[in-house]
C-alpha cells in the first residue's frame, strides 16, 4: 500500500514540475519558470536576444 502511494504522489509532483517549466524564447530549452530573466534560461540567452533586437 505505501509504494502505491508514493508513485501517485510522485505523479502529483511531476503534473505541478511540468507546469512550473517553460520554453526559453531564444534556444528553446526547457527550464524552471522562477528565474530573473522574463522567458529566458540563462543570462547568455537573454543578452543574445537583447543583442538581436538592439541590431
């Protein structure tokens, strides 16, 4: 009975991780939301599209 009821809570946990994580808007890598950089996965990926926009 204790297995049956870690797995589904495990299910749980996993359903909320894949809300949680978003597409990074420039290499498209999936990454956890709370983060500084608005839509971004790293530093390096937000200054790039600053890079590409400023152009």
């Amino acid at each position: 009975m204790e297995i049956i009821v870690t797995y589904a809570m495990l299910g749980v946990i996993a359903s909320q991780e894949k809300v949680r994580k978003r597409k990074c808007k420039q290499c498209g890598k999936l990454f956890v939301q709370d983060n500084e950089f608005q839509g971004f996965c790293s530093e390096d990926c937000y200054q790039v599209f600053a890079w590409r926009r400023r152009k």
